[in-house]
C-alpha cells in the first residue's frame, strides 16, 4: 500500500506542471514566444545563485532559491498578474494569499506551512533574502526587455518612472547591480526601447 502522506506529495509535484502553461508577458531573449512560470522561476534561482557575491549583505543562498522556486506557485490557482497592469494588481495580494492557504493545505508533514512562510516572507520583502530575491525577480524581465528591444517596455508603452519604481528593490540588495539596472534603464531610454517618460 502506498503512503497517503506520498500521494498527497506526489498530486502536488503532479500539479506544478502547470507551471509550464502559466505564461508571462516576457518574451525569451531573441524570440516572440513568451516564457512561462516555470522558465522564469528556474531562470531567477540560476541568477541568485551566480549573482549572489553582489549583494550587499551575507545572504542564506538556498533560503533565498527556495523562495525564488515557489514564489509564483500561487499563480496556479490565481493566474499571472502583469506587473504594470495597475488595475489588475488591485486586490492581487488577497487572491494570492488565498492561493498560498490552498496550496499550503495541500501538502503533508508541514512543508506547505514552510512554502506559505518563504512566500509571506518573499511577498513581504522585510528579510535580506527576500529583497535579494526579489531582485532576481524584478531583474530578470528586465534583462528580457533590454535585450528584445523594449520589449513589454515597448509594447505596452511603459514609463521610465514605473520601471524604476519596479526595480527598486535591487536598490536595497546591491550597489552594483543597482548601478547596472540604472545604466540598462538610461541605455534603454537613449536607445527608444523606452518611450514614455
């Protein structure tokens, strides 16, 4: 007989592949087609471990790829909110936090309440790893967008003011890669992959 606490772990490893389907409004460097949740997460844990010598304070590195892995976890039940989508984004937390309580309940043997408290604690950004996480979060679109000629930037004519205010973590994490997130924004800008002011 197998183990129900098993089985309620592997419905759960089952249902992350849908993590494939839930897509984003980033394109993949070099091409049309947008990424998904699952590229994204994958992409920003890589980052975190490979950028995490800049940041400006000792960081937990795994701690900070756990909550890098599970952050958009709620987006199988809630769905990808676009992050300069200003009236999508009201009331995005409330449904999130729905989505975590379910996801939570899902699991066995505590670790839904350990993937509940790294996503409170990345949501909420008051820990040195979460803001660094949030950074590769917040970095890794941009990077997309810089290199896909503007890409959302441009197509959705998004300002220089917002994008600064997005990225804003990264300001807080790290002094060098707040200098190049500000050379790539003012870059961008001269180059007219941002038009909007």
């Amino acid at each position: 007989m197998v183990d129900e606490n098993l089985l309620k772990d592997i419905e759960f490893v089952v249902e992350l592949d849908r993590m494939k389907t839930i897509l984003r409004q980033t394109s993949i460097i070099g091409e049309e087609r947008r990424e998904d949740d699952a590229q994204h997460s994958w992409h920003i844990s890589i980052m975190a471990m490979i950028l995490s010598e800049y940041s400006n304070k000792k960081i937990d590195v795994f701690k900070t790829i756990k909550m890098l892995l599970i952050h958009d976890l709620v987006e199988l039940h809630a769905g990808d909110t676009f992050c300069f989508d200003k009236e999508a984004n009201k009331g995005k937390r409330e449904r999130e936090e729905e989505a975590i309580e379910s996801i939570s309940k899902s699991l066995s043997n505590g670790k839904g309440v350990e993937i509940k408290t790294l996503w409170t604690e990345f949501e909420d950004m008051d820990t040195d790893e979460a803001i660094f996480a949030a950074s590769m979060d917040r970095l890794q679109p941009m990077l997309n967008n810089y290199n896909n000629e503007g890409g959302t930037w441009k197509k959705f004519n998004i300002s220089k003011k917002d994008i600064y205010k997005r990225i804003e973590p990264v300001k807080y994490s790290s002094d060098k890669l707040w200098d190049f997130a500000k050379f790539m924004i003012e870059d961008a800008h001269k180059k007219g992959l941002i038009t909007k002011e």
